[in-house]
C-alpha cells in the first residue's frame, strides 16, 4: 500500500502561487523592492527551511451512520461524508506537511525587529510553501492512484468547511507513523485544533474506482484545483484558487516625515511615544483602515478595520470592526466606547477554533472585552499586554495585542494632526 515519506521535498514555490497570495495581480511583474524582497525571502528558506511531506494509507474506512470512521476513530463532517459517499470512496490516504518551524520563527524576530515588508513576504512565502506540499502530494498520490486503476479526490481538513478544527487532535493521532520513524521536525496539536508549527497541514484523501461517480459530481474533480504544472494525469484544467491571504502591500513604507518633537500636548498625547508597532505600519493603517469622524461635542468616533488571518490550516482571510468613541482633546481623549465584532459579510470568523466550538461564547467575550475604558489613549503607551501576533482571535492575548494596535494607530493618526497643526499655526486640524 502507498506510503510517502519526503524530508527533501522540492521547495521551487511556482512564482504565479507566490505572487497571489502577496496580493499582486497575474498580469503585474514584481519589480524594485517587492522583487528585493520576494528574491531575499526564498534565498532564506532555501538555506534554512526544512519541509517535509507525510502520507500513509488508512487501515479501515467506515462510512455508515452518518460519520466518518477511519481505523476506528468517528469524525464528523457531513460535506466530506457527502463527498465520499457520492463518489463511493472505499479507502483514503492520510497527510501530513509541514515548511517547518524555521518560517514562523524568522518571521517573529522580523517583526520584533520592525520589519513589517520582511515579516509579510516570510509569512506569506511559508504558506506558499505549504500550498506546494500539498500539490505536490496530491500529485504523487493522483499518479499512485492511477495506475492502480483509482482516483485520488481533493484533500480536505479539519477546519475546512464543516469539520470541526478542533479534530485534528485525533487526526494526528492516526497520521503519526507507527514505524519508530520520527519527523525531521516537531508537530504539536494544541487541544483548539491549532498546529504547530503553524505552517503546517493535516488532511485525508479519499480514493475511488468509481471516476464515473467523480466525474458527476464536479467539485470532486482533483485537478479543478491542484496547480501543479506539467502533470501527466490531469483530467480537467485547473479552476480554483485557495482563499487569499491578507496583501502585504498595505504595509508598504510612505515617505513621510518621522521628526518628532519633544512635548505632551494639552490633549495628554506623548508627542515622544515609543509604540510597539513600527512606524511604517503604523502610517499605513492610519491611512488605509482608520476612519475618524468629528462630533459636534468634540469627541471623535473611530472605526478601525482589521484584516487578518486564522491561525492554522494556511489562514483564512478575516475582518473585524473595532468602534472606538474618544473624549474631546481638553478631556485627555478618554476611551468613552469600545466595541469589536466581524465586519459585515465576513466569513472567516466563523473558521476559527472558538467559534466552531461555541460560536456564541466566542462572540460574547470579544464583545465584552473593552480595554482601558474610562482611560485617557496615552495610556496604551503603558498598557502590559502579551505579545500575540497571530491574526486569529481564539484567546484573550491575541485579543489583547489587537486592541493594542487599534490604539496605537488611533494615537499615531492624532499625534500626527496635532503635529501638523502646530506645523501651520493653527490649534487644530479637520478630521475626515
């Protein structure tokens, strides 16, 4: 029976895959610092990344009851025990793989460093990596399967729609070989279903005889979406794209002037403030995803949209609101409101571990979550919080470190006006 077992996977990510998932168009040719720094990203991690690739076949497969029983182990996913039944599955394959645990690391010391460009290009790159694992497997386990007369299906993971991410626990435990032969690196499954090293994927694949039974059922067809170039067993083109990942070019650098002066305002903003975010991010937030309005009170309401990632099964794309109502300037911009909630038409919320395990609990604490409430802002330059940079929203940290930001780019955008303000003479500036 088939069994794969690569530790010196190929890592030639295809630059069209790269190129998407940063967020530049087909057509559009990378060029200047994005070229720079696209190019620096894959001579890193072909010197210090370590993929490998892990598949091994089920022992028994049962599909009876409704669930999905594989060496005796019940999983239940209605859209997979669907697939399976419709194309008469009798068997499946079981994956693993990972880039390893190099990316995340690299990209964290990136990013303490201040270097959001470096950091995105790394984070976007290990999951380009990991989309080639997978395409790669596929295409060892769809040329397998064909010339023993069967059908390899698509993979499919817990998280993926309608299987709850938080059996990927139980998954691993049928994945890991039972040999004596250990992985080159570390994987963890964290009781919320999250991997680690987060780069990393757990699937099954299904197998059939039944290509007829594939075949009527168009989403079933493998090849739709597996882009690897030049495959002898292709039998459709190739459709669908994985979901796209937040683009990096938000954070690219402006030019503007980072001189500081050396006063607190009447407002109580530290004109000198240290911010654990880099300035470069900072002034793209400020522009791209803050929206400030003046009230006829003086106060000011913000509207912060965030735009991330979930943490494991290569991220999907999320949204969240955060709505922040602030005191006049003579009142020291206390923090009257604070609310958060996914933002309209947002879907990936409801991806993440909490959420598929209490939906309404995990949309009651982040609702109930209103830090420095009744504070004047200056005070997030002083607010002890975690670092969690993980764009999922499954723990209070990671909660925490987002509120940071929200604040930060808040203070950063009015320190910047006061600035500007004082720059021309006037004791105020308009706020759009």
């Amino acid at each position: 029976m088939f069994e794969l077992f690569d530790t010196r996977p190929d890592i030639q990510v295809q630059e069209s895959e790269y190129q998407r998932l940063l967020g530049y168009p087909s057509p559009r040719v990378l060029e200047g610092r994005p070229r720079e720094l696209a190019d620096a990203t894959r001579q890193w991690y072909a010197e210090n990344g370590r993929p490998w690739i892990y598949a091994r076949p089920a022992e028994t497969l049962d599909l009876s009851g409704g669930q999905i029983k594989i060496n005796g182990t019940a999983f239940v996913s209605p859209p997979l025990h669907e697939q399976f039944t419709t194309a008469q599955v009798h068997d499946a394959l079981l994956v693993a793989v990972s880039a390893g645990p190099e990316c995340e690391e690299r990209a964290r010391v990136l990013w303490q460093e201040g270097k959001p460009d470096e950091y995105f290009f790394l984070e976007m790159f290990g999951s380009a990596v990991v989309e080639h694992l997978v395409t790669l497997a596929n295409g060892r386990i769809c040329g397998w399967a064909d010339h023993n007369q069967m059908v390899a299906l698509p993979h499919y993971s817990p998280g993926y729609s309608g299987w709850d991410i938080a059996e990927q626990t139980k998954l691993w435990d049928l994945i890991r070989p039972t040999s004596g032969r250990d992985f080159p690196g570390q994987l963890d499954v964290m009781d919320s279903g999250m991997l680690r090293p987060k780069k990393s994927l757990l699937a099954v694949i299904g197998l059939t005889r039944h290509l007829d039974q594939a075949r009527a059922y168009a989403k079933l067809i493998p090849c739709e979406n597996c882009a690897l170039p030049g495959c002898q067993y292709r039998r459709a083109p190739f459709l669908r794209f994985p979901p796209q990942i937040e683009e990096v070019g938000r954070l690219q650098p402006d030019h503007r002037d980072d001189s500081l002066d050396n006063s607190v305002s009447a407002s109580g903003l530290d004109h000198q403030a240290r911010y654990t975010t880099n300035l470069k991010a900072l002034r793209i937030w400020s522009q791209e995803r803050l929206r400030l309005k003046n009230l006829p009170d003086g106060s000011i309401a913000a509207r912060f949209r965030y735009e991330g990632t979930t943490c494991s099964n290569l991220g999907r794309p999320l949204e969240f609101d955060y709505h922040v109502l602030l005191a006049p300037g003579h009142d020291r911009h206390r923090i009257l409101e604070a609310a958060c909630a996914p933002a309209p038409g947002d879907t990936g919320h409801a991806q993440q571990c909490d959420y598929l395990r209490d939906a309404a609990a995990f949309l009651a604490a982040i609702a109930s979550e209103k830090p420095l409430l009744g504070q004047p802002l200056n005070d997030v330059l002083t607010w002890e919080r975690a670092y969690s940079p993980s764009g999922c929203y499954c723990d209070a940290d990671r909660r925490a470190h987002k509120w940071g930001l929200v604040f930060e780019v808040l203070h950063f955008t009015l320190v910047q006006r006061e600035k500007d303000a004082a720059r021309i003479g006037q004791t105020s500036a308009p706020l759009a």
